[in-house]
C-alpha cells in the first residue's frame, strides 16, 4: 500500500520488511503491523509522524518521498 500524504508518497517495501513494530511503536497513528506481520502505513497520520515511524525501521523498509520534487526524504 503507497498512501498519498500531503506532499509526501509512502512507500513500505514488503520485500524488505521484516515485522520488527519499531515503526508502529515509534508511530502508533502512522503505521501498523498486523496479522501479516509486514508493515502498513495508515491514513491521516501527520507528516512528523511518517518520518517518525520510517526512521524507526531497523532495515529501511519505509521510504518517504517528496512528490512535488521525486526526491527521497528517508531514510
């Protein structure tokens, strides 16, 4: 799932992702872990709390993106 935020494109590699939750602890309103045990961005959460939950992740499986420029925010 790449949810869309304001001026920013989520993106959580499930290849990469190894259900760690550092992500979802460190940004409960941004990110869950769930049956799945592979990471999922979740709507409405703020901008701070995407870089949050991204910066979090032991392997860098969640990349930020700013959309107006393509440019890689995180990690």
């Amino acid at each position: 799932m790449n949810p869309l935020r304001p001026g920013l494109r989520v993106v959580v590699d499930k290849r990469i992702c190894v259900g760690t939750t550092n992500c979802a602890e460190a940004a409960p309103d941004a990110y869950d872990v769930g049956d799945s045990g592979i990471a999922e961005a979740l709507e409405g959460a703020s901008n701070e709390a995407m870089l949050a939950g991204a910066r979090a992740c032991p392997v860098g499986a969640i990349t930020l993106h700013d959309l107006a420029t393509g440019q890689l925010v995180t990690p």
